[in-house]
C-alpha cells in the first residue's frame, strides 16, 4: 500500500480513480452486484458471483470479495450508495470495524463496536437510523471487515443515453412537422420562415397574455398570416402563457385591443415590409 494516497473513512479507505493510476488490475475478486443494505438490513439471497479484475494492492491477506453499496445510514463516513465495497473475510472482528453483518438472514454495513460493558453494537453513521445492539436472539453472521471502498465519477449507461437521444429526435421531428404546419397559415409561402421566425422573437420574453398576442394580432392586421386556431397556435407556441379565450380575444379583427398602442402599429408596418420584400 506504499505510496498510495487515500482518505480514511473509519478503518475503511476511500479510493477514486486517480489513487488507482498506474495500477495493474490482475487480481480477479468475486463480485456480488446485488448490493449490500447501508439502510435497513437488506436480503440479498444467493447471488451468483462475477469475477472484477482488481490491483493486487488494495486485495486483503484473506479472501476478499466485493459489493455494492445500497442506502444512505453511512454516509457520515462518505460511504455512499453505489461505491464498490472491498470486503476482507477475516478471521476475527475489532471494535471499531465497519462490517457486513448478516442479520437473521438479512446483510447490512454498520460499524461494530463493543462498549464498556461488553455489549455488542451495529452502529450507522448517520443521525436518521438508531444503533442495533446484538443479542442471543438474533442469528448473527459477520460476512466480512470494509478494507475499502470505491467511488467511480457518474456515468450514464449507453442504453440511457441512446433512448434519451431518440426520443428527441423523435420530439423534433413532430416538433418539425408541427411548425411547418403552423407556417401555412403565412399568406406568402416564401416569407414563412422569416414571418414565424419574427413573431418568436416579438414574443420573446413577454409575461402577458395580451403582450405575448401582440404580434400575432400585428401580423394577422398587415395580412402576413391567417388568424390561427387553438390547436394550431398551441402546435407551434406552446399554451404555457396564454389561454384559449385569450388567443380568442387579442386576435380577433373585430375587438380593437390594439388600435391606440403605437408599439401595436410599428410592429403592424414591421410585418408588412417583411412580406413586401
């Protein structure tokens, strides 16, 4: 273990990436992936073992073998659900050990101590859970002493990220026939682009309904566009800020929500010179 640097976490280490640089991994280690219960104890039942390649190093002088951390009641010890545990099957238990106890057929990592009086703890390190004392009642294993434990940085699987991937595509392809949907309603098919384009920007920003329906009303009054239904609206802006009665009211040609606002008539001449180029 020379010339390794690790942080101490009670009489376990942790180790990162970077503690195990320029290690040779040549030590096959059984792997149990069901984990092992940081929480309340936990049944893991037979699982079959996979052999992880593992540096010679960081294997105990007895036989070791690993799990998987599940539950938050060693976090205190920056033991977190997901670290690897490397654990030592030793020959004999320490006051002070963090250990995987198999509690009436059930495994939990608890720290053992041995108090005063002789009795015998499983304590968690973390203020939510309550110490257990051991007693002759209770059928008790000790499955092994935590040597170490190993944090890799988070990385999501391929399978996650591809399904993420394609269900975006698929998004931005409905997204994608949506707006073209949403452009025929322009009176000029050659300005569709630019006339939606503009109105996203007009809107940008705005809080209010009325603010928001501003430049669709102006473009609707310099007949660059067709006054759109609910659903078409919705298609390409969303109904996140604006209502079905308010689409109704503020873009109605007959209700003159508009005809004092100055800012109403520039963006009215704004749309009749983009679709007069």
């Amino acid at each position: 273990m020379s010339g390794l640097h690790i942080r101490q976490t009670g009489k376990a280490s942790l180790l990162s990436e970077s503690d195990l640089e320029g290690m040779v991994f040549d030590t096959p280690v059984p792997f149990y992936d069901m984990g092992v219960s940081c929480g309340n104890p936990l049944e893991t039942g037979d699982v079959p073992r996979i052999l992880m390649m593992m540096p010679n190093e960081i294997v105990g002088h007895y036989e070791t073998y690993c799990t998987r951390a599940f539950g938050d009641s060693m976090q205190d010890l920056g033991i977190m659900t997901g670290d690897v545990l490397i654990v030592e099957s030793v020959p004999e238990y320490h006051s002070g050990d963090i250990v995987v106890a198999e509690i009436d057929d059930e495994k939990t990592l608890k720290t053992y101590y041995v108090d005063e009086e002789g009795g015998q703890w499983l304590v968690p390190a973390n203020k939510r859970y309550k110490a257990t004392k051991l007693t002759s009642s209770m059928k008790i294993v000790f499955k092994g002493r935590l040597i170490h434990h190993m944090r890799r940085a988070p990385q999501d699987s391929t399978q996650h990220i591809m399904e993420c991937i394609q269900e975006a595509k698929e998004l931005l392809k409905r997204q994608g026939a949506e707006s073209e949907e949403f452009k025929s309603l322009v009176a000029k098919p050659e300005y569709a682009d630019k006339v939606v384009a503009r109105l996203h920007e007009l809107s940008e920003g705005k809080q209010k309904p009325k603010d928001i329906l501003m430049p669709l009303r102006a473009a609707i009054e310099a007949g660059a566009i067709r006054r759109p239904t609910w659903a078409e609206y919705g298609s390409e802006f969303g109904f996140k800020r604006t209502s079905k009665t308010s689409l109704s009211d503020y873009t109605d040609p007959m209700k003159n929500k508009f005809a004092d606002e100055q800012q109403f008539w520039t963006m009215v001449d704004d749309f009749r010179k983009l679709i007069a180029r």
